[in-house]
C-alpha cells in the first residue's frame, strides 16, 4: 500500500511510477489527498471536542464537591450536546478511514526508476545470462518421469485433480534432495529457517499484497475465513506484522520451505503439460527487511545468490528485469530467473526476486525507529527455488541413453548418481 506521507510529498515520482504500469488516469491521487485533508479535519475537530467534554467533565465534579449543582447540571447538559457532536464527528472519521484505504489498498505500487519501460513480457530486459541453449533430441521430462516411474500425474489426477502430481521413488528423493540443498545453501548465505503455517488468514494475505490483486488464484476454505499459501513469502513475512523493529535487528534474513498453492485459473495448452504449472508444488523461499537504503543492494545480493544456486546445478539461465507491464501488484522492481529447457526449447520461470519497498509494511504496520522517530521497513522476497521446473530442466538436462544422471552438488542428499 503506498504511503499518504510519498503521495504527498513525493508525488511526482509516484506518479512516474504509475504510469509506468499504464495508468493514465491517476486523478485516485488527488481525491486521495482530499479525503486525507478530511480525515485530518475530522480528527483534529474530534480532539478538541473530547478535550473540551474532558474539562467539562473535571469542572462537574469540582461544582458537585462545592455542592453547586445547580451550575454543575447546566454543564452536563453542555456534555450531553458534545458528546452528540463527537459521535457524529467519529462516524465521518471512520468513514474517511474506509474510503482512504479503500482506494489506497486498490493501487498498485510505484515502480522504481530502473524499471524498463513496457506493457508486456516483450518488454522485459536481459540483464544476465550463463550456458548455452542447447537443444536435444531426447524426451521431454513429462516422458522421462513416465519412463521412469518416478512421477505419476494421472495418479495424481486420480486421487485429486489435474495439477496435483505424485512423486514416486527416486522421484520423491530428488525433490526432497533438491528442498534440502536450496535450504542449505540458503542457510549457509545466513539466512534463519522457519517452517510456516500452509494456511493463512485475510490480515496475513492483504498484509503481503495478495489480496485485493489475487482472490481468483488462491485456494479458499470460507469456513473458517482461512487462505491456502500461495508461497511462503506470505506467512514469513507476516511473522513481522505490527512489529516495530530496532536499527540493530537489521537485516532480517529468513527462509521457508513450504507446499504451494494455486488455482492458475485460465492456464492451457503448452504451459501446463508436465510440470511446467502446477496447482500445488514445492518451493523454497528467501524473504528480507532492510533498512530502505540498504534494499537495492540486498536484491542485487539476492540476485546473485539465485545465480550461484543454478550456475551450481550445471544449468543454463537467463535474468530478466521486467518491465512496468510485467511487473506485479506489489513489487517496486522485479528479475526472473528462466532456466532453458532443452526438450522443450524455451525458457521456464524458475524465481522471481522482488522489491517492495514499503508497500507490504505499510500494509503489515512494520516499522523501525531511530533516532529521528520510526520510519517503514523495506521488504523483499525471492524463489531460492520454485522445484518443479528446476526439476523439469535437470530431468531434460541430464538425460542420457543409459540413464539421468544427478548433478554432483545433489549426489550427497539423494545418497544415488542415477536415475535408471
């Protein structure tokens, strides 16, 4: 959520900001300032109202005690009157509170300078690449898993729906032998482990962006007003809503392992074969809160501990920094991760790793205080990584004709060199 304090003092640059997204009509800015300057009326009105009934209040007793009560119920016929007034008055407060979060929860976040300009995918800019896209006559890793029994979707599709595959064997060993390096590698890098809930509450999804932008992808149980993860960055993140942090706990570095969940309402063809998309898959998360000066260089650390993961595994990547089009409700600046498949020939999305700024702690109330007053944390968020097409590019990868085999850095937690 965008500050009122940025919109105010800053306009011009949130305004850039929006239009890079493709926001023209950004007239929401000015009738945000308005029902601030309406909020800010209301409330100084009500102050002086309850003042005002506060002294009141101290004068009726003083008269009560000096035994004038006479003069003392002429003066709470005053307080009855004000205290009409201050409910009016705290009836248009709230109201100025809805309609102000209202239009504020339904903006987008400003997209920081260095974000390329664009409307589209097309548009995204590559900024790094390593390997060789190669092509092979081999299968592709939907094949592969059937030849090999090592994934079974139409068993998945049996037991719940499309999307849902079952790892099996070797399968399942690699996938959790892929959870274990990622997280470990991760660890190493000093980021703390955490194992979060799988389901979440509404404060928690509004707090991370998800809602009011994401409703239609994510899995709801209305019964009890709960929300299945869509990724992990939303309950880590949230362990530091309403938090107010010191200088000293900076920087907080977190990551999670955790089952994910999505509807992908309106996938076909292509994309969905295999493991190319997924309503529930494995992924391992990497979350910050930085000081705001110290954000664009943790996501370019970010960046680069993702790049030493893939370079690691042997596979062929390419880093997109997406333009204003591309980039999501909630992130100031965005890179994907796409590792090359060799059996398909294109490029899958294996992480994306963002800057919120303060979009998410505005909307978490998580804030730091120095010697000035507090000020709002910055938050960021990567995929360290999404398994399923990492799985899908080194099953493809690795193949030969006597086998897959498994890259080196993995051989230690499958405890097998081979698939056959």
């Amino acid at each position: 959520m965008l500050l009122v304090t940025d919109i105010r003092e800053d306009k011009e640059r949130i305004i850039r900001g929006l239009k890079k997204r493709g926001i023209q009509d950004l007239s929401v800015l000015d009738r945000i300032l308005e029902t601030d300057d309406n909020r800010k009326k209301t409330q100084f009105e009500l102050d002086n109202i309850l003042s005002e009934s506060n002294q009141l209040s101290k004068q009726i007793g003083e008269l009560y005690k000096s035994g004038k009560a006479t003069d003392a119920n002429e003066l709470k016929k005053k307080t009855s009157e004000l205290k009409e007034q201050s409910k009016v008055l705290q009836e248009q407060l709230n109201q100025h509170k809805e309609d102000l979060d209202k239009m504020l929860f339904e903006l987008p976040n400003a997209l920081h300078s260095s974000v390329p300009e664009g409307m589209s995918e097309e548009d995204n800019v590559e900024v790094d690449a390593y390997g060789e896209k190669k092509h092979t006559e081999g299968l592709p890793h939907w094949e592969l898993a059937s030849k090999f029994d090592i994934i079974d979707f139409e068993l998945g599709t049996k037991i719940t729906g499309a999307g849902f595959p079952v790892y099996k064997g070797k399968g399942a060993k690699l996938q959790r032998a892929l959870i274990s390096y990622f997280l470990d590698k991760n660890t190493d890098a000093g980021y703390q482990e955490v194992l979060p809930p799988l389901m979440v509450n509404e404060a928690s999804a509004r707090g991370t962006g998800q809602l009011p932008d994401k409703e239609a992808q994510m899995y709801e149980i209305p019964l009890d007003g709960f929300y299945m993860i869509p990724t992990s960055e939303v309950p880590v993140t949230n362990i530091y809503r309403d938090v107010l942090m010191q200088e000293k706990d900076f920087p907080v570095k977190m990551t999670a392992y955790s089952p994910c969940f999505r509807r992908e309402a309106g996938s076909y063809g292509k994309d969905v074969r295999g493991l190319n998309r997924l309503h529930q898959f494995d992924k391992v998360e990497i979350v910050r809160i930085e000081k705001p000066e110290n954000s664009y260089a943790a996501l370019e650390e970010m960046k680069n501990h993702v790049a030493g993961i893939l370079k690691e595994l042997g596979l062929t990547y390419r880093v997109l920094h997406l333009s204003g089009g591309d980039t999501g409700f909630a992130a100031a600046s965005t890179f994907d991760f796409e590792v090359w498949s060799e059996t398909q020939e294109r490029w899958l999305e294996v992480s994306s790793v963002s800057n919120f700024e303060t979009f998410q702690a505005n909307r978490l109330k998580l804030r730091y205080k120095h010697e000035h007053g507090t000020s709002f944390c910055h938050t960021l968020n990567g995929s360290s990584l999404a398994l399923p097409r990492i799985l899908a590019s080194i099953l493809e990868h690795y193949q030969t004709e006597d086998g897959i085999h498994i890259p080196e850095v993995l051989q230690q937690y499958t405890r097998f060199e081979k698939i056959d």
